[in-house]
C-alpha cells in the first residue's frame, strides 16, 4: 500500500508504483516516476524527468534530477534514470543528462551513494558500485559494474573506470583506470590490482591471468598499447581482454608510473 505524507509535494502526473512511501516534506515533478516498494524520504527532491526503479531508498535532503550544473543546458529536456535497489544518502545530488551528451544520465541498479556525493550530467554508472561521503563525479564519468569511489575523491569529466576497480579516498583522479586495478593520490596512479574486490567476485584461477598482465601492462616497462594488442591476440582469459581492450580503447590515458624496461 502506498503511502504518501499530506505534507508531501507530488505534481499533478507523477506516476507513483505500489507500495511507495513518500515521507513529510518530501517533492515529486510532475514529469517523475517512482517505482515500486521506493522510499522517498524527508525534504527529499525528485525534480524533472526522472525515473526511479523498484525498492529504491531516497534519504532525507537528497536532490535528484535537477538541472544540470552546465552552461550550456537551456532548458532542454533532458533524462535521469535510476535502476532497482539505490541507496541515495543524505545531500547527494544528482543530475540528468545534457543535449551534448546525449540527454541522458544513467545509473544501474544495486548502487550505493552516501552522503554529499555528486553525479553530474551525462554519467553512466554500472551496478552494484558504492561511492563514498563526497565522491564526485564530474560530468560525462563513465563507471562500470563493482567499482568503489573513495571519500572526498573527485573525478575528471569524461574518465572512464573499469568494472571491479577502485579509487581510494581522497584521491584526484584525471585518467582512465582499467578494470580490476587501484588507484590512488594526487593525482591518481595506478598502484596496483584491486585484490579484495576480485577475491570477492573471481576465483583464484579467474585471478591470476590477471596479475601476470598487470605486471606485462604495467610493470616490464613495455609500449603500452602494443603490450596490450599482444596480450589480446593471446590470451585465453576473458578479464585478461577486458584490460587489454580498455587500454587500446581509451581516449585519456591510463596513470601509470613508466619505468625502465627489465633486462
């Protein structure tokens, strides 16, 4: 049964599923679409066209889907889409998307946001991510599935995160980081794998390809690019060409320490 305070504002057409709560002082646009058994909490806003998906909890003072922070939204109409099972903490403030990137801001499902984090316009996050007190994701962030954000780390519009990577709190991250690997500092570096993520998601025999193409990519001092289209061409292990197709695919780089090739 859906519940909805008679302190809440929801507009005229917004479409609310079964079993939602609205909680006092909370506000819903007209444009909003809530999906069932969803939390909506105290003081929290649902501005625009957004989307919400099933069991989704919105915390109290939480803004979602206000305008973009660009110069160059006027007004048009534009996306945010949430997936199933969200946790949006206190203060975070999300985004949709802009006419230049294509409209849309998207968000998996399983995903963890807590308090004061940012995701700009235009961002496509994965599933099942937690993102830390004040992470910010500035606009056009990529983010695949199993990725951790660190607290007070901020990340450069248009980087992109592999699946099971990690950037540890506090850090500044500019480049693209593949998947699998940690990151870490001002500016962010590649510091190696990110090995608790991977236990917890891989087997052993899953994870060791793994570290021996680190080491290959990262590690020998090799050509970058070349490095990886050999490993492609070889290996049997589908996270192995996951990283390798990452690296041959980015567009800013990967921020990795170069060192002098082994002898």
């Amino acid at each position: 049964m859906t519940k909805i305070s008679p302190l809440a504002v929801v507009e005229e057409g917004a479409k609310i599923g079964e079993n939602v709560i609205v909680e006092p002082f909370a506000y819903i646009s007209s444009k909003a679409k809530i999906g069932d058994g969803t939390t909506i909490g105290q003081c929290a806003r649902i501005d625009g066209d957004t989307t919400i998906g099933r069991e989704c909890r919105i915390f109290s003072h939480a803004v979602v889907g206000s305008i973009p922070q660009d110069l160059k939204y006027h007004g048009e109409d534009v996306q945010l889409v949430i997936g199933d099972r969200n946790t949006i903490r206190e203060f975070t403030l999300i985004n949709p998307g802009t006419e230049s990137g294509g409209g849309i801001t998207k968000i998996g499902s399983d995903n963890l946001f807590m308090g004061y984090v940012h995701v700009a316009h235009d961002c496509i996050i994965g599933n099942r991510c937690i993102f830390a007190n004040a992470a910010t994701l500035a606009g056009h962030v990529e983010i695949g599935d199993g990725v951790v954000v660190g607290g007070l780390t901020p990340i450069h519009q248009f980087v992109k995160i592999g699946d099971l990577a990690m950037i540890a709190g506090a850090s500044a991250l500019s480049q693209d980081v593949p998947p699998y690997c940690l990151a870490e500092g001002n500016r962010a570096v590649l510091r190696g794998l990110n090995l608790t993520g991977l236990r917890r998601n891989l087997s052993r025999d899953a994870i060791d390809p793994i570290r021996v193409a680190y080491k290959e990519l990262f590690e020998r001092g090799k050509p970058l690019k070349e490095t990886a289209q050999k490993l492609l061409e070889t290996t049997e292990s589908e996270e192995v060409k996951k990283m390798c197709r990452f690296v041959l695919e980015t567009r800013r780089g990967i921020p990795f320490e170069r060192k002098i090739n082994d002898k």
